[in-house]
C-alpha cells in the first residue's frame, strides 16, 4: 500500500469513527448550541485529533529515523544501515537509501584510491627531482666552493667556508624533504625500520621526548597497508610538533587479535572541540581504502590519542 493511501485511510478511519459516534450515540446539537453540547463535542474533537496524531506517528516513524540517519551521516566515519522497517514505499524508499549511500562510499573510495595514488606520483616525481636535480647542483656548488676556498686569501677563506657550510646545511635540508616526501627505507627496510627513522627525524628542540614501542611478531603486510600506516604516523607526529604544544609523544606499533594496531599518544593540548582539518580527514580516507578503523580521541591524562586499527586476516594470537 502506498504512502497515500495508509495516510487517506488513518484520517478516514478516524472521521468515519467519529461520524458513528455522532449518528448513533445519544449526542445531539441544539440551535443554539448549548454549552454542555459543546463541552461534548470538543472533547470528541481533542480525541480525533489526539488519535489521528498518534496514528500517523506511527506510521511514519520509519521516516523520522531515516531524517535523523541523513542529518548525520558522514562518509568518511561509516556507521550501521538504518532497518527498512514500515510498509509498502516507507520501506521501499529506505531500502533505497541504503542501496545510494553503499554506492556513494564505493564511488568515493574509488575516487581517493585514484586521488591519493595521484599524489604519491606527485611525491615521488618530486622528491627524485629534489634528489637529482637540486641535490646534485648543491653538491656541485659544495665543491666548487671547496675548490675556491682552498685558493681564496685567509679573510675571503672565512666567508666562503660560511657559505659552504649554509649550503650544506640546505642540502641536507633538501634531503630531508625528499625522504618525507617518499620514505625509501620504506621501500628498502620495511616499516618498522621506516616509522624508527621517523621518529629519529622529529626535532626536539621544542623540549618534545619521543618514545617508541615497534613490535617485532608483526604479520605480513601489503605495501598499500605499510604506506598508509606509515602516512598516518607522520601525519600524527606533523599535528603534535606544530599544534599540540606537548612534552612527550609515544608512537607504538603492535599486533592485535584484529590484526595490526598503530597508535599515536601525547599529554598536549587535545583537539578541544576544533573541526577537522585537511590532515585529518586525509587520515581518515587512507583508513578506509585499506579497510581500517580510524579513532581520534582525548588521552587519558589529556592531549590526542590516534589510534589505527588494520584487520588483517591471519590475527595471530595478538593481545586485545
């Protein structure tokens, strides 16, 4: 039965209900209408339309839960289907919701496969040029300051050994940016070596302490796995050097029953309720290509917990 009709026939069940009351109870209406005949007949009233109300309440229910389900979906954080429960088009038009928002969430992670595979090239291209071009002309330039500097005079010798060292400085700079860009010990020693040379990388100027738990029973993970954890991890460490204002930062890496489990804690300031960013949300649609959990809390003892759980298939005996 359509919507139409389940809605014409409550209000008509209703009116019809009430028009028996009026043709066969003992209620008449006088000229002029007396007041207990009118006490009478707006209680009948109040009563139809009390009833009508808790009817179609009833019926569209279903509907209400489906507004609330669209008011707060969000693609990136996938949540539980609502039940297509009702009647006729109330079930119907949730089914059909359902069937969209899986097709949505395909399109989209077809789409940031696509994007995020774009954006590795991008970095990679970029960091082999850094490597290539502007390394080999800063190291050329090293050289031929070296080879000038041996023959310049004592005072012309002190600038230019200056100049060589600010030279150096950004060449290694350079590299820098190139390895962040596209980790080769990634590529060449695996993860765990990767996320320890990471966290070797963070400057610690600001008075930040990092520690690092990296287990060693990890099961085997494809390269598409390794990559995102290892950008959740630098995304991680990027947000608490430059927003969290923290003192200590752990970065730990272990195997779970559910597979593999990569968490990122500091005693900083937290999110404090601040909307998420490009970095973030970056994380999360990583997360989802792999098929992983993305959970972004506050710590016990304050600051950020990120915390990624991969499932892999073969879970091992890992801890809860």
């Amino acid at each position: 039965m359509s919507l139409f009709w389940r809605i014409f026939l409550l209000n008509a069940a209703v009116l019809t209900l009430a028009t028996a009351l009026l043709l066969l109870g003992p209620v008449t209406v006088s000229t002029p209408v007396v007041l207990a005949e009118a006490v009478i007949l707006s209680a009948g009233l109040a009563i139809m339309l009390i009833a009508n109300a808790a009817l179609l309440r009833l019926g569209l229910s279903p509907l209400q839960r489906l507004a609330r389900t669209m008011a707060t979906l969000d693609l990136l954080r996938p949540g539980p289907r609502p039940a297509a429960v009702g009647h006729g088009e109330i079930a119907d038009l949730i089914t059909t919701f359902n069937s969209m928002l899986d097709r949505l969430e395909a399109e989209r992670a077809t789409s940031s496969a696509r994007a995020l595979s774009a954006q590795e090239a991008e970095r990679r291209r970029i960091a082999q040029e850094l490597h290539d071009e502007v390394g080999q002309t800063l190291t050329a330039v090293l050289l031929e300051l070296k080879r000038v500097a041996d023959q310049a005079p004592d005072g012309v010798r002190t600038e230019l050994l200056h100049v060589q060292e600010t030279t150096r400085g950004s060449l290694d700079e350079i590299r820098r940016i190139a390895r962040r860009l596209r980790p080769g010990v990634l590529d060449e020693l695996g993860l765990v070596s990767a996320l320890r040379s990471l966290v070797n990388e963070v400057p610690s100027h600001g008075g930040l302490t990092v520690r690092r738990r990296l287990g060693t029973d990890l099961p085997e993970l494809e390269r598409d796995v390794e990559l995102v954890l290892y950008r959740v991890a630098q995304e991680s460490l990027t947000n608490t050097v430059r927003h969290a204002h923290a003192s200590q930062v752990e970065l730990a890496l272990r195997r779970i029953r559910a597979g593999v489990e990569l968490r990122i804690r500091d005693d900083g300031r937290g999110l404090q309720g601040a909307p998420e960013g490009a970095g973030i949300r970056g994380m999360r649609e990583r997360a989802l290509l792999i098929g992983a959990e993305l959970h972004l809390d506050a710590g016990p003892g304050g600051g950020t917990d990120v915390r990624l759980v991969v499932p892999v298939v073969d879970g091992g005996n890992g801890s809860d």
